[in-house]
C-alpha cells in the first residue's frame, strides 16, 4: 500500500499537467493578437445541405475576400429524406460587423422564428431582380427575407444595408 502516497500520485501527475500547459501555450502563441477572427469554411455545409433538401439550396457566391465566414451551421447530417433542412451562415463584412444567412424550409425553425418572429414591416426590397421583403427586427437590425419554392431565405445582421444587399444579391443554386 506504500505505493498510493500523495507524493506518487503527484509526480505521476506533473508531466500531464504540463504536457497539457505546453498545449494551451503553444495554441496561444498560434492566435494571432492583430486579428482575433477564427474562419471557418462553409462547403461542407453546403454540399450536405443541397444533397438532402428538398429545394434548391441557394448559397453566397463571389463574395470578396474581405467578407470572411465565421460561423455555419445544417441540421442536415442528422435528417433524412424529407426532412426539413436548415443551413445558417455567417460573416464577418467588410464594414467589420457582422451578416448572416439562413435558409429553410421548416417554418418553424429557431433560425428563422428568432430573426422573423415579433419583426415589423419596412417595405420591399429589389436586390439583382428579386423582391425582398424589408424587416426591422426586435433587436433594430436590418433583415431581408424572400422564399424560393418551399425555402425561406433571410439576411440579417448589424452590417449596414449596402452590405446586407450584396449577400442577398450574392445568392447562387449550389454547385459543387
């Protein structure tokens, strides 16, 4: 039983702790401090999206450089043949705010209801030929929304107008 001492089972623990120090320092050396954004690559969510819904997904092509994803999310690993399916994307504008995407053909899906539920009417929107509705949300923010077949689109987000326009009007069937 002499074995099981709290000396032991400290320096049994040491190299673990600072193995696991060394990881977390060498991660916060790789953070660059001029530029706190993480990007992240939305084809994946894309192709999983367009490949199980049951409308043609439409998603942001030829945006610039400067407009750089942040964020997405699709329920579409988890649904089957008929399911609903939800894509969300998200970006950090030119402008330095932030704009998102959403498009569904479930009504009742929390990324729609949350930017669309409790929003007021501001009129009508033409963005490269299309009719966007014009919304001002509970949170004072800019949304445009429009449906295609079964979907619902909606762009939203603090980024200015001219911003929110050029996603909406960025919108492509997907194509791998």
């Amino acid at each position: 039983m002499g074995r099981f001492t709290a000396a032991n089972m400290l320096r049994s623990l040491a190299p673990l702790v600072l193995g696991c120090l060394a990881v977390v320092g060498i991660m916060a050396l790789r953070q660059n401090p001029e530029d706190p954004i993480r990007e992240v690559d939305p084809t994946s969510a894309e192709r999983a999206s367009a490949e199980i819904a049951s409308y043609d997904v439409l998603v942001p092509r030829g945006l610039s450089d400067d407009w750089r994803p942040t964020s997405v999310r699709t329920n579409a690993g988890s649904a089957s043949a008929g399911d609903p399916v939800t894509l969300q994307i998200g970006w950090y504008t030119p402008g330095e705010e932030y704009a998102g995407y959403v498009i569904s053909d479930d009504p009742e899906a929390s990324a729609l209801t949350d930017v669309l539920e409790h929003a007021t009417a501001d009129g009508e929107e033409q963005v490269d030929g299309a009719t966007w509705q014009r919304l001002t949300t509970e949170r004072g923010e800019t949304a445009l929304t429009r449906s295609e077949g079964t979907a619902t689109l909606v762009v939203t987000g603090s980024a200015s107008d001219d911003e929110l326009e050029t996603l909406a009007g960025s919108l492509e069937p997907y194509a791998p």
